[in-house]
C-alpha cells in the first residue's frame, strides 16, 4: 500500500487511527499492539500475499533465534542467525544476478529463476539482523513476541525505512497505553505527514518525468539535457526518499511514536564526508556498527581503516540492488570519501591538532565573506560530483550510464529538448501562466521546468527541511490553510502516483 493512495488516505488510516486510540481509550493496551500488528500486516500484504507470508516466516524464525540466544548467548548460533538472513535475502535479490553474472564469465547458460522480490526486504532484514546480534551482546532483554512482531512490521518505516534499533522502538511500544495521546504531537504528525506527501506528488514525481524521459531518450539528447536529466534525479530521489521519511515520521508522531530522523540536509554538505552523515543515516549507523567497527574501524593504522571503508561502501552499493552499476556507484562514493578522509587527516597532522568540526563541516563556524563562498563553491562542487555519481544509481547498466555521462560531457550543443521542458508543463501551473498571458511567449514551454528547478535547489540546498520547518510551525489559521492547499493538492494528484524508489532496495 502506498502512502500515497486514496486507500491510505481515507481508508486505512483513519481506521488505524480510530482502532488504536479506541483501543487505548477501553484500556486495551495489548490489544492495541496486536491491532496495530494486524494493520501492518495489512498494509504490507496488500501489494501481495506472498510478501506477508515471506515477512511473517521471517519474524518468526528471528524470533526463536532471538529466544535461544537470550537464553545460550551462543556465537554459532548467532551467526547461523546471521547468516539465515542473509541467505534469504540473497536468494530473493541476488541470486538471478549470481547466475547472471556465471553466465557471462563462464559463457553457460542457466535459466534465471525470475524471482519475485519482496518489498522493503532489504530494510527488515537488516533490521532483525541488528536485533539478533544484540541479542547475543547482551543488549536486548527479553522481548515479547507481539512487541517484536511490531518491531519488524510496523508499517509506518516498514519498506523503506529508516531503519530503527530495539531501544529506539520497544521502550515505544512498552509505553503504549501508558500516556494518552499529545494533541500537539497529532497536529506536529499531520503536518509532517503533509510535507512528506507534497514533497513525494508534487516535487519528486514531477522531477521523476523528466529523469523517466531523459534516460528513454538518451540517443536524442543534447549536452544541456544530459546535465539536466542528472540534475533531475539527485532531487528526484532526495524529495522521493526523504519525503517517504517525513510521511513515516509524521504518522509515527500521530500514533505516539518517534521514528529516528534519515537525513539531515544532506545537500547543504560540504564534502562527502559529511554528506554521509547526513545522508541515510540510520543505514550509515547500520554499517558502522555492525560491519566497520567489528572489522576493526579505524583502530589497526590507516591502512586497514580505508580498506574497511571502501568494504562499508560496497555492501552498501549492493544492499542498494544487484547490478554492477549499483558497485560502480558505491566506488565513485568510497573513492572520494577515503581521499577526503586521507586529506583531512593529513592536515591534522599538519597543524599538529585537532581541526574544528563545524569549520571542517561547514555547519556553523566562521561566517567571513571568504568563508562562506568556500562553502557555497564547496557545496556546488559536492552536488555535481553528486549528479555525475547517481547516474549509475539510476541507470539500468554501466554502458546507460556511460553514454548519459559522455553525452553531459561531448554531446552535441543543441537547444534544450521541448518534451523535456514538457515533462514540468503541471496543468495547474499552466493556466497561471495563461491567465498572465505569457503561454505564447517563445519560451514559455522553459518557464516551469528553470522554476520547479530553481525551487528544488532552494529547498535542498538553502530552505530548512520539514522537520526544522515543522518545529517553527505557528499554530494559526494562515499556517492552517497553508497544509490544507498543500493536502488538497497532493491529493488531487493521486491519479498520476507513483511508488517510492527505495521500495526496490
């Protein structure tokens, strides 16, 4: 089901809403669990059957594991834990790739098995993964089944994330009935919510028209389109995934929850060092603790640390999707980062101490002319190695990639495609310009794209993000009518929806 739905809207929800606080208002506490376990399951079994049973056998199974290991703490059995999730993931995402690429090194020819992949099984995978491990160090008591449960299926981060920790969610849920719900909190979740939604309709999917087109024409594109169509998706996938985060988060906060934020204006970066803590960030956390720090972190010489880095970013490249484009992407990160990493410590060691971490990450620190455009040229600099990086994200193969990047870079220097422009020509937007007669102007067709542009860039590199925006939120009848237009309007947009991009991871 997707968030944003009629079915969502104005069926699911408001009966999720009604049940729960009914629930609670009858000091159903456990009941309110198991409700709020059955709608998950709802929600995740309504794109298909299959992927409920798949997610259900998945709980179960970590939850004995997790059962045992409270009671051995065994490191074989945590690891046959470990590597049970791993197989299952691997045969759902990876394995018609493995046989993929036999078949091109070897020259044979097995038939790929054509495997259905279930949504968001990256995301509770690992999820339960974190769960098991802590399970054996001790961090996890004992958890009963429906909190568990709960835990893996809440459907708010269930697809696509962010990806939650045991003592972010089931201190949560151990609250549930406890304390009555925060009208303010409601309020705060709404409009969250809202932002989200508008982000994903209005900015994400119009953005995601034009990426569709470039990327279907790409023999027909000049240079300028090329560099657009990569500009397009870098905002494409903030506005998508981020405003995924914001709806998930603000339905969290409706049901009494917190959810951990995912991103952290990661395009007001300096350097890709602290895009990546911005950026994902539970799924950063994910690998630090679990991948980068076992495998000794930055503790056995510097050496060792950049290795167990560029590890970190290939797993990450493949947790993304099975396809040598997706490891390509995850060098193009871990390059740069391990360089700007190296040059940052070599001027620690030059200064013979410790750099301040707002000068060195632009957040805060000196506000001298001088150091502001250094920032600005920084951030212009990291957005386009950005672009250049993510069109192997996006793409279907390296070669795709490849010739989206040399067309940006040698194609030919030609006037704009006017189907490109076309792909921001909003019906609403439309008759504005019409009404102030400016639709046979030569240009006209260019208007809306250079504006949903301008104001894509503004948001992502300049304006505050929802959260920073929904704290300084004013509780007025302005601000009312504001989310309202902003809700109607997404609304009305649902006939040309389309699903989440990290529904695929």
């Amino acid at each position: 089901m997707l968030f944003n739905s009629y079915i969502f809207i104005f069926l699911f929800f408001p009966v999720c809403l009604l049940g729960y606080y009914g629930l609670l208002h009858w000091h159903k506490d456990w009941l309110a669990k198991v409700f709020l376990v059955g709608m998950s399951f709802w929600f995740y079994g309504y794109f298909n059957v299959s992927y409920l049973l798949i997610m259900i056998c998945s709980i179960a199974g970590n939850y004995l594991f997790h059962r045992l290991l409270s009671r051995s703490r065994d490191r074989w059995l945590m690891i046959a834990a470990v590597t049970a999730n791993l197989g299952v993931l691997f045969y759902f995402k990876y394995f018609d790739f493995f046989l993929s690429t036999v078949n091109t090194v070897f020259g044979s020819s097995v038939a790929l098995r054509n495997i259905l992949l279930p949504l968001g099984i990256s995301f509770f995978t690992f999820q339960q993964i974190s769960f098991v491990i802590d399970t054996w160090r001790g961090e996890v008591k004992d958890c009963p089944f429906v909190d568990y449960a709960l835990f893996v299926s809440f459907f708010p981060q269930l697809i696509a994330g962010p990806i939650v920790n045991h003592n972010e969610m089931l201190p949560q849920f151990a609250q549930i009935g406890k304390r009555t719900a925060a009208w303010e909190d409601i309020a705060q979740g709404c409009g969250l919510f809202i932002l989200g939604l508008a982000k994903k309709v209005l900015l994400a999917d119009t953005f995601g028209a034009g990426v569709d087109y470039g990327y279907a024409n790409l023999a027909s594109l000049g240079r300028a389109d090329a560099v657009l169509v990569a500009l397009f998706y870098i905002l494409q996938l903030y506005f998508d995934f981020s405003g995924y985060c914001d709806m998930a988060r603000g339905i969290g906060k409706m049901l009494g929850m917190e959810i951990p934020a995912n991103f952290n204006e990661p395009y007001k970066a300096v350097n890709i060092v602290d895009f990546w803590k911005r950026w994902h960030m539970t799924l950063s956390r994910f690998f630090t603790k679990y991948v980068y720090i076992p495998l000794g972190g930055n503790r056995k010489g510097q050496a060792r640390m950049y290795g167990n880095l560029m590890i970190v970013f290939l797993l990450s490249g493949l947790w993304h999707g099975a396809g040598w484009h997706y490891l390509v992407w995850a060098l193009t990160q871990g390059v740069l980062y391990i360089l700007t990493r190296f040059w940052q410590q070599y001027r620690v060691q030059k200064k013979g101490g410790r750099i301040n971490r707002q000068t060195e990450e632009g957040a805060g620190g000196d506000k001298k002319p001088g150091h502001r455009l250094k920032t600005i040229v920084s951030r212009i600099l990291l957005i386009t190695y950005v672009a250049a990086a993510e069109v192997y994200f996006r793409a279907e193969s390296v070669a795709q990639a490849n010739q989206l990047l040399l067309t940006a870079l040698k194609g030919p220097v030609q006037k704009i495609s006017m189907e490109l422009a076309d792909c921001f020509r909003l019906d609403e937007f439309w008759y504005v310009l019409k009404v102030l007669k400016l639709d046979n102007l030569a240009y006209s067709r260019y208007i809306l794209m250079w504006l949903i542009l301008a104001a894509g860039l503004y948001l992502t590199m300049i304006g505050r993000d929802a959260a920073e925006r929904m704290r300084h939120v004013r509780y007025r009848a302005g601000s009312a009518v504001v989310f309202a237009v902003l809700a109607v309007w997404s609304v009305l947009t649902f006939s040309e929806v389309s699903t989440f991009l990290y529904y695929n991871f």
